[in-house]
C-alpha cells in the first residue's frame, strides 16, 4: 500500500512541484499507487483555504481601489471563483473513502 501524505492546507509551488517529481518517480517505477481517497479529501481542505483566501483577498481590493462597474464586475467574479472553490472542496473533502 501506497503511504499517505496529506496535503498542505497552503499551496506552494515548491510544495506542488516535490508531489509532481514523487509522483513521476512512482509512476516510472510502476508502483501501485494505493487508495488516493485521502489526498483529495485533503485537497478538499486546502481548496477551502484557498476559498477563503481569495474572499479575503476581494474584500480588501473594494477598499484599495475606486468603485466602477468594471471593478465592481471584476470582484462579483473573484466571488463566483471562490464559491466554485467552496464547492470543490465539499465535493472533495466528502470523497468516499471505501473503493
């Protein structure tokens, strides 16, 4: 069996690019890669942050910068694209974990 590593609840892109080489060199070697039910219930979590991150990061561009449609129009889609997030993550983190 495959060991499990849970993903951080942060991305990074160093973080991300050790899982992509570890899973090259897994892949290579052709091994069983096990039930991966516990790295997308993590995943789920980290898509979570990522959601409130974002909300955050839209609540403070509307102090940052002048209310126009467009700006106005651009963060309504910073919204969508969390919520799109949050649902992910849901979906993700209620991953059955049987096979």
């Amino acid at each position: 069996m495959a060991e499990v590593h849970p993903l951080s609840r942060r991305f990074s892109h160093e973080g991300a690019q050790r899982l992509v080489e570890a899973l090259e060199q897994t892949i290579t070697a052709n091994t069983d890669l096990g039930p991966r039910w516990p790295q997308i219930q993590s995943l789920g979590l980290s898509l979570q942050q990522l959601t409130r991150d974002l909300e955050q990061e839209a609540d403070r561009m509307a102090f940052k910068l002048d209310a126009t449609p467009e700006v106005e129009a651009f963060r309504a889609s910073l919204y969508q694209l969390a919520e799109a997030f949050s649902r992910l993550g849901v979906i993700a983190q209620a991953y059955p974990s049987a096979t």
